[in-house]
C-alpha cells in the first residue's frame, strides 16, 4: 500500500511540474508574441510614413531624401527583431 501511494505521489509531483513548465511556457511565449506585435505595428507605421513622404515628394516632383533611407532601415530592423523574436518562441517551444 505504501509503495502504490509513493507512486501515486511521484506521478502527481511529476504531472504538477509538467504543468508548471507549461504555464512557463504560455508566459514566455505570449510576452514574445506581444513583442511581435509591437514590432509588426512599428514595421506598418514606418510604411505608412514612408508612403505618406513619398507622395508628397512625387507631387513636388522628385524622390531624393536621406528620410526615405531611415524609414527603409526602420523597417528593416523591426523585421529583423521580428525574425529574432519568433525564433524565440520557437526556442521556447522546444525547450519545454
């Protein structure tokens, strides 16, 4: 009898810390998530003013602006932290 209750304790304390390394997980991965998402939101700002600038030159007559080559690398880099970040959460999946 006590040999099957130390059993039944090991299987709950085992089940209990895979649930625990689970919600882990879920926090980690929803934060990077939202980091993906603050990122993406920069990303189409950036594309917005880039557009919205443009134009604007197009109806002075000309494209040739240092602003344009920051927007670009704004971008750029928010794409760039966006494929850090998802490699991240799949990083964090393979961990747990």
């Amino acid at each position: 009898m006590q040999n099957f209750l130390n059993k039944v304790g090991k299987t709950a304390t085992d089940v209990a810390g895979k649930a625990g390394n689970k919600a882990s997980e879920l926090i980690e991965v929803g934060k990077l998530k939202s980091k993906i998402s603050a990122r993406k939101q920069d990303a189409a700002s950036a594309k917005k003013e880039i557009g919205e600038y443009c134009y604007g030159l197009f109806e002075q007559g000309g494209i040739d602006d240092s602003v344009i080559l920051d927007l670009c690398e704004k971008i750029k880099s928010c794409n760039d932290d966006i494929a850090d970040l998802e490699q991240q959460v799949q990083d964090a999946k393979d961990s747990h």
